[in-house]
C-alpha cells in the first residue's frame, strides 16, 4: 500500500474512528481511504469546507471522546493553524498528518518537499511546545501514526505526522501487527467527583485527566488563557502559569518523548542527521561512504519536534563534522547549529523542493567535509 | 474577571443550576441584549426536561461567545467563526448529546459565514442561536455584516458603505429546518421559538435582534438601552407565514418577526447512515469505551 493509504490504517489500527478533512495533492489518498474504511469500524468520515474546519471539527470529536484526526498538505496545513493553536490551548488530542509539498504558496503540489518543518513548530501564534514526528516509508506511515495517537492522548495536544509527497504517494510492503502486539495509549480520565474535578490541574507529570463532554463533569473549555478550573484569567500570572504547564509537559518529558535511529554512530568523524525521505537518501549516501572507506554515520530524526538538542551536543564535540539533509533551503539545520554549540562545523544540503535529493550529492558533502571542508 | 466574590445573602435564582454561579457578575455592558437571549436559552432547556449531562454548549468569539463560559453545562468557548465545524465533529462523535451552538452576527457570518451555509447545507443536528446585535461588539462597536447600510460604526464613521444580510433569508436558503427571527423585546415567543429549535432535528436556527447601546446604540445616537428596544420592537411585524426572502430586516423600516422555516429534512447522519448501512455493522459503537480493546 501507498504512505497515505498505511497512515489511514495505522490511525484506525489506534483507534481513530473520526476523520475530517478537504482534498489536496498529495495528501488526498489520506482522505480517500478514510472515506471508505471508517463506515466499515462504525466511524465518521467527513468532508468539510476548507482545512479550517477540517481542524475544528477534530477537535469538538476528540472532545466528544472519540480519537479524531485529519491530514492535509502546506496550504491546507496553513489554514488549520488557528485551530491547532485552540487544541495546544484546550490540550485536545488529536493528529494531523501533513504529507508536505513544495512551497510557498501553491508551489509544486505533486513534488516533494520539507519546507513546513518550522511552521510545524511556530505556525501558530504564541508560544508552545509540539511534537512532530517524520516517517520514511508506508511502513512508518503506519507506525508513527499510531505513535502520533498515542503521544497525543498521553500528553493531550495535537500531534503532527510531518510526511512528505514522495513518502505518501511509494507503495512499498506494510506489515501489520497483530491487534495485540499494537501499543494502544487512551487519554487519562478524572477518577474525582464533579464536585472535585479541575479540568486542568495536572498530575505529577504535568497531564491533566481529561473529562468528554456527556461524562457528567460539565467542563468548561476555551483558547482564553485559563485557570484550573478551565475558567478564563484575564492576567499575566494565570498566562504564565498556564503556559508553562503546556510548555513543561512537553520539555520535562522529552526523553521519554525523543526518537531517533543511530546508525554507524561509534567511530563516526561526520555524521548526517536527517529525517522523511532523506534520511533513506542519506542512509544510501552514507553506506557509500563507508564503502569508500569514510568513517560517516547517520541520525534519522523519528521524532523531529521536540529536536534531540542534547544528543547533538554531547555529540558535537567528538566529530569533525556534522550534516543536515532536507529538502527546504534551510530549517532543522538551524537546530542543528544551535545544539551543536560551535562545537563542530554545521552544513546543510538541501533543495528548495520539487525533487528529493541525490544520495551523491549527501556522498560529495560527506566526503569534503571528512576533508575538513565545509 | 476572576476576581469576582461571592455576594452573600442573595437567595437562589431559579437558573442557578444552570449557571456557574462564582463566575458572575458577567462581563455584558448594562442594557446588553444578550443576557435576555441567554436567560430566554437557559429557560428554553430547562422547559425540555432533559438532562444537562446530554447538552452541550459551543460557541465562537465576541460578547455573545462568552455565554459558553456562565452555562453550567459541557462548554466550549472555540475559534472565532469557527463554533460550527467544532460542534459539527462534537455532534458527529456523540449524537447522543444535544448541541447548542451561541453566535453573534460578525463570528457567525462574517468569519463563520462558509461554515454556516454549509453546516446547514448539511442539515447537521444542531440549534443555533444568533444573537444579532448589528456590529463587533467586543472590539469596539465596528461594522459587521449586519450593520445597516449608513450606519455609523468605528471603522464607518460617515455610514457603513455596504449592504447587511438577511441572516434568517440565508439560512433557510441554505436548508435550514427551522428559522424564527424575534426582536429581544418579544421575550415570551423567543423563549418558545428556542424551545421549538431545541426540540427541531436538523439545523435550527432562531435569530435576536438585540440592542447594543454601548457601542451601536451611541453612534447612532439611539439613546438608552429601554429606547432601543423599544425602537426594534416598534419596528417589527409578526408574519410567520411569510416567505423568507421577503422577511425584510430594515431597522428603518420594517423588521419581519417570527417563525419561517419549520420543515423535515433528513440530517447529515441519517444519510450517513442511509448509505453506508451494509457495512457499518458496529455503527454508533465509535466511542472508544465501546470498542473492545481498542
């Protein structure tokens, strides 16, 4: 099967029995396939007016209690960012998958890109924490839609499957588990009385059990900064307060949070890191090297958001070099140099989108930079 | 807000067990309209007898946005424009539960207006209520698309340059299963029409001419918060079995009051269901304390 069609298989594999959303290349396969397996598991499929909606409507059917999810592509993504910024505010669960395109704008809508990494991360105004995470097959498709549920109910926030056109449209082979061997995480519930539920009074590790609408708690929910009890606080402590809840939720659990795939990291003197299609580019381009002799390992970001900030610093300081590979002019390269500390030279090889990147291209990076140049 | 203290003394209202009490007094102008549309709501759900753990409140951004947050029900104060879409996942997750959306004219139609005229095209099972006030209250007073052609906003100082529309004709051109328009003044057939929309499947939709004195009432120089609703009262005319388009919404002129639209038409999910029947062996069964394991 198709990335687009394993992410539909792997969300209902979870438990995802609502799916709104609105055609876009090359994100549609997404929608197509929803709309055709969601009836047979009892679920909803529906097609909204524009992404906007799309977005909202996930939301109300998280809140109904029923795992929801939409998929989209950059200008749809664009569209859905104020009601991603509801559901960080709200703490809603629920997945977006973007199988991203060349931007900006229309750009090339059936050519890859990896250009909406840092509007995955600050698309939506305000100051949040995300989690992202980037699949390289059908197979991870599957996988990390299942993981994206299960991290959004756990921390209770949207979370985002940042794919790409190339990944959604390949058909490789997807194996399916067993129902049993599926990890599946459900949201925590208040086990308090009506009369003692805050809405929003964390846990230990800084998750709120969270009531649905018709469980009797008769919550209140809004995007105005709010206190405990959901109610809203008009004032900069009450804001503090709660933004560094939905901050700290994130940032204090971010080694149970972060994945990555080492691969040849020991002796390595340059290391890729890269994540979606190019990191399979540069797994190529890699294993080259070693065949020519060329001490080159290689970091494949599962998780992009939250960025392994600490991996590369501890790292940094034992290489000569280190090299991000995505197809945008310039993103997760950023946070690469800022983890590294000046502690090694940074370089990118990327595109501005429309092709994925030649792994001789990675090979000739990897091979100048061994040499000392950047 | 927040900061409000209890007020001791003050007997029990017959709406309390509706109201998150310690969240009053609310933040509405004197002389706002909306609370007459709120109390006439919250009476209109008290007459259904049903049960306020099956109700749900959604509602946008602006004055009328914030009766979510007094409502002692499941409440959920969302995205400017976009109440719609979000009660339209809630509903479609727990169709069980009865959804309310609350909207004033800009949330509803202006940035709101393609989720309106497609939630309704849809017929999705919800009640909205429209409280239309004739401009941006919460910011201002600005123009809105209900502001009258010449009236005077912030942002229409000379007169507004542009048309409003007739919120009650579109919605029922866009399918609406019932339409009623009431002036806040006509407490009693407000109170009933809500009732009605309430009980009403489909998409139901009541809307209030309401006064804003503080921002729409003063530039216009409509004098006190009394006068103005005197002055849409004094304008309006009852005619239930007009034809909506010509239900005119002119407050120099007339403003044609009462119920339109009250008609059957099957909801988005009767269709949903109507098709995809053969294989939907485990339908309604989505929620997952339903679903074995998963």
């Amino acid at each position: 099967m198709n990335g687009d069609e394993a992410c539909c298989e792997g969300a209902l594999a979870v438990g995802c029995r609502f799916f709104a959303g609105y055609p876009i290349t090359p994100a549609t396969e997404v929608a197509e396939a929803m709309s055709r397996r969601l009836p047979q598991l009892g679920g909803i499929y529906i097609q909204m007016e524009d992404e906007i909606a799309s977005m909202a409507a996930i939301l109300g059917a998280s809140w109904g209690g029923v795992k929801s999810m939409t998929s989209t592509s950059g200008p749809g993504f664009s569209l859905m960012m104020e009601n991603i910024g509801l559901g960080i505010c709200t703490e809603t669960p629920c997945v977006v998958c973007n199988v991203q395109r060349a931007g900006p704008s229309t750009g090339l809508p059936t050519a890859a890109g990896q250009g909406d990494m840092m509007q995955a991360r600050w698309g939506s105004h305000g100051h949040y924490e995300i989690i992202a995470l980037s699949p390289s097959s059908p197979q991870e498709m599957f996988d990390m839609t299942i993981r994206a549920f299960n991290l959004s109910e756990y921390y209770r926030l949207p979370v985002l499957v940042m794919a790409d056109e190339v990944v959604g449209h390949m058909n490789e082979r997807v194996i399916i588990p067993r129902e049993e061997d599926i990890e599946i995480i459900n949201r925590r519930k208040p086990t308090v009385s009506r009369e003692d539920y805050l809405p929003y009074e964390a846990d230990a590790d800084g998750i709120a059990p969270m009531a649905n609408c018709g469980d009797g708690y008769r919550i209140h929910v809004t995007g105005l900064t709010h206190d405990e009890r959901g109610y809203p606080a008009m004032n900069a402590k009450a804001h503090e307060q709660m933004v560094t809840r939905l901050v700290g939720k994130i940032r204090n659990n971010r080694d149970k949070i972060i994945s990555t795939k080492n691969f040849y990291l020991d002796d390595a003197e340059v290391v890729v890191v890269s994540y979606g299609i190019s990191a399979r580019s540069s797994m190529k381009a890699v294993r080259d090297a070693r065949n020519e002799g060329i001490k080159a390992g290689l970091i494949k970001l599962e998780t992009v958001w939250p960025f392994p900030e600490e991996l590369i610093r501890s790292l940094a300081p034992q290489v000569k070099a280190l090299i991000m590979v995505e197809i945008n002019g310039g993103q997760m390269v950023l946070e690469l140099e800022r983890s590294a500390r000046g502690a090694c030279p940074v370089s990118l090889v990327g595109n501005y989108g429309g092709a994925i990147l030649h792994p001789n291209l990675i090979l000739g990076a990897i091979s100048k930079a061994v040499k000392g140049k950047t | 807000m927040t900061t409000s203290k209890p007020v001791k003394n003050v007997p029990p209202h017959p709406m309390d067990s509706l109201l998150r009490t310690e969240r009053i007094p609310h933040i509405w102008c004197p002389g706002c309209g909306i609370g007459t549309v709120f109390s006439a709501v919250i009476a209109a759900i008290k007459n259904t007898g049903w049960d306020p753990n099956s109700i749900a409140m959604v509602s946008g951004i602006g004055c009328t946005g914030r009766m979510a947050g007094y409502i002692k029900l499941d409440s959920f104060h969302t995205t400017h424009g976009r109440a719609l879409p979000f009660a339209t996942g809630l509903k479609l997750a727990r169709p069980q539960t009865k959804v309310i959306v609350v909207s004033g004219d800009g949330d509803l139609f202006a940035i709101g207006g393609n989720h309106f005229i497609h939630a309704a095209r849809r017929n999705m099972d919800l009640t909205v209520i429209c409280v239309n006030n004739l401009n941006y209250g919460m910011t201002g007073g600005q123009q809105a698309p209900s502001t009258p052609l010449g009236a005077k906003t912030t942002t229409s100082v000379s007169g507004s340059p542009e048309e409003p529309f007739n919120f009650s004709y579109l919605a029922s051109a866009c399918g609406a299963t019932y339409v009623a328009r009431w002036t806040a003044m006509q407490v009693r057939s407000l109170r009933s029409s809500i009732s009605e929309a309430l009980e009403k499947r489909g998409f139901s939709f009541v809307e209030v001419i309401t006064p804003c004195p503080s921002s729409f009432g003063r530039r216009n120089r409509m004098g006190s918060a009394l006068e103005m609703l005197k002055f849409y009262h004094g304008r309006s005319v009852i005619r239930g079995d007009i034809d909506p388009k010509d239900a005119s919404m002119d407050i120099d002129k007339e403003i044609v009051v009462g119920k339109f639209v009250d008609i059957e038409r099957s909801t988005f999910l009767d269709h949903y269901e109507k098709f995809n029947r053969p294989q939907m062996p485990q339908w309604r069964s989505m929620h997952p304390d339903n679903q074995k394991g998963r």
